[in-house]
C-alpha cells in the first residue's frame, strides 16, 4: 500500500511516500481501507513534535509514522474478538491510540470507530471524529443558556469550527478569535463578532464572557480570569505542557478567590457521540465546514495549509 510516512519531527517535507506492507489487524482491530482523512491540530503536533504530549512514547523519533486520525472508509478485514463489524461495512471515527490514516489501509480499533449512517459521505464522515467532539463534549460541560457570552479561541480550526456552530445551537452570543483570514469563514459559522488575534489580545480588551473555549492555552491563569464574568468558566484542551500544567495547578484557587472556573477539558472519544452529530449533519442542524480538500498525493500540502494557517476549519485528503 501507498502511505505518507514521516521519521523525523518537523514541517511537511518530512513528510514522504513510501510502498509498505498492507498491515494485519490485531484481534480487536479492523483493517480499514481508507476513503478519507482529514486533519486536526493533533496531526500538526504528531509532525512538528510540538507540545511536548506529541513525543510521548517517541521522544527522539515518532513513535508511529504514520499521522491521520480521522479516518472513514470500509472495513477491509476484521481481528478475532470483533463483532460490531463485518466485511465492507462502511466506518468512521478518531483512531487516535494507531493513526496510520494517511495511507490506504490502517489498522482501527474496534472501539474507535462507528458505522457511517446512511446519507453521510466519506469526507463529511472523516471531517467530523475529533473536531466535532471537543466542540460537542466543551460545549455541553459549559451549558449555554441564550444569550450566554462565548468566546471560541481559534474558531477557525478544526474544533473551533464546530464549538461556534454549536454555540450558536445553544443561543450564545459568539465572538470568534483566529487570523485575519479567517474572519469571513468565522462568521459564516455564526460568530457575531471576530477578532484578529495578532491585532488584538481578547483578554486585554475589557470584554467579558461567561464562557472561553480555547482549542490551545498561552496565557496565565490571571489574563483568562481577567476575561470572564463572575461564575464563568474558561475551558482548554491542549497547549504547551508547562502553560497546562500551570493552569491546572492554578486552577483551585482561582476558582475560591475569584468565582471564575479555569477547566482542562480531557475529551472522551465515544461512538454515542459521534452518531450524535452525524444525525446533527444529517438533519442539517450543523455541517463539518470542509474548508479544501486535497488528493491522496498531495498531503504534504494538506498539513501545510494548516502549518501556514491558510485552512479554513476541516481540511480533508481522499485517498479513494
Ligand atoms: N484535551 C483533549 O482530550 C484533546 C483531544 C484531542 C485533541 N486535543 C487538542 O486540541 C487542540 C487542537 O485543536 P484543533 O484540531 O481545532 O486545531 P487546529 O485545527 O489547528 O485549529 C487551531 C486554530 O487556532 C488558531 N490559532 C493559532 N494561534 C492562535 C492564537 N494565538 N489565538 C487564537 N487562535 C489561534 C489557528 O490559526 P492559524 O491557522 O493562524 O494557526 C487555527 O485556526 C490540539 O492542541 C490537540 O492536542 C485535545
């Protein structure tokens, strides 16, 4: 099979297409053969080593050299201890534990993947797994009321993309952070307002939210804080090891003298929630904004488009 492997953290030119053995799957495993893939800050971070989580288990090397979690296609073959799926069916869903998506074939864990429900497509189906349920799972533990405050910190990404959407669902008032470029494909999603983030530090503008969903901490405790009302809450998943750890170890007191609640969200991949907002794509409540979607070799230039921040919320690689 044809993969995009890479041996050596950095940009996308260490990415390169090399011939590989179609691989086994173990016995609770599936063997997918991979219509579509598409990219999040996850696979940015497999590739340029960058926050440190990414080198967990290869600290030197990558561990796995293969990125590409998000992955829909049809079951190919199935291990010894599977019975949710069987031959051709097709499949979706966060294969986050193995990657190994940006090839034809990849090994999935039976547990990480779900049936593509009627009517959904493999690059709708592909552009929804993590994004999607950082977006849904943040969004709930925040519980909107209409007319809550929201401020969504990199609302032109990946979950970013559907936190504003789903933001908008629940009735919030959206303010949108990312780059200039982004401001009119922010806004399409529903945002009401947008601010560049390289003009302007959201946290310095004398604003205030009940809630910050913010796909990348960088500041301390005391600037988010400074951005929230009085019982609000500001949630984040992932940013640089050390900015995490000094928000978590933060995060007790702020909440005692402040009233405000600074939340690391750890999102739960689950297959309930993930046909959740498939049905919510289905009934065309929210859809996975597919910004550009690229051929099987070109997927060097995939990951520069998120490197060089010129994709607009889901980037997708069809790969059949
Ligand atoms: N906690 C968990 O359980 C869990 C699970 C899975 C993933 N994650 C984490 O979720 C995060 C990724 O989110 P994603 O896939 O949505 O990433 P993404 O698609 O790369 O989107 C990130 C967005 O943030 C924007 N951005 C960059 N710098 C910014 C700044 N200073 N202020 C505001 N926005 C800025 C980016 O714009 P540019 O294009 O200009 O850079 C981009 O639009 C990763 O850190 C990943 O590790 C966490």
């Amino acid at each position: 099979m044809r993969a995009w492997i890479y041996e050596a953290y950095g940009g996308p030119e260490q990415l390169r297409l090399a011939e590989l053995p179609v691989p086994e799957p173990r016995e609770n495993e599936l063997l997918v053969q991979v219509h579509a893939v598409s990219l999040n800050g996850s696979d940015k971070e497999g590739l340029t080593g960058f926050p440190a989580y990414a080198r967990i288990g290869g600290f030197r090397r990558p561990r796995r050299q293969i990125l590409g979690s998000d992955i829909a296609g049809v079951v190919e073959a199935v291990g010894a201890k599977v019975t949710r799926f069987k031959l051709g069916d097709r499949v979706f869903g966060d294969n986050l534990d193995r990657m190994g998506g940006f090839a034809e074939f990849a090994r999935a864990g039976e547990r990480a993947m779900a049936p593509i429900p009627d009517g959904l497509g493999f690059e709708d189906a592909a552009a929804l797994p993590q994004g999607a349920m950082i977006a849904l799972q943040g969004m709930r533990k925040a519980r909107l009321r209409p007319g809550s405050t929201v401020l969504v910190n990199g609302a032109g990404g990946s979950a970013g993309s559907f936190a504003v959407q789903l933001a908008r669902l629940g009735g919030a008032e959206i303010t949108g952070v990312d780059n200039a470029g982004k401001a009119d494909f922010v806004r399409s999603l529903g945002a009401d307002h947008f601010i560049d983030y390289a003009r302007e530090d959201f946290w310095r503008a004398g604003k205030q939210y009940d809630v910050i969903f913010d796909v990348f901490a960088r500041q301390k405790a005391s600037d988010y804080v400074r951005a929230l009302k009085r019982g609000g809450s500001y949630f984040y998943v992932g940013g640089p090891v050390r900015r995490m750890l000094a928000l978590l170890a933060a995060s007790p007191l702020t909440r005692l003298t402040t009233g405000r609640r600074i939340r690391l969200l750890m999102v739960r991949p689950n297959i309930r929630d993930l046909l959740e907002v498939a049905d919510m794509v289905r009934a065309g409540v929210i859809r996975p904004a597919i910004g550009a979607v690229f051929p099987f070799d070109r997927v060097p230039d995939a990951m520069r488009a998120l490197v060089e921040g010129t994709a607009l919320g889901k980037v997708v690689v069809r790969v059949v």
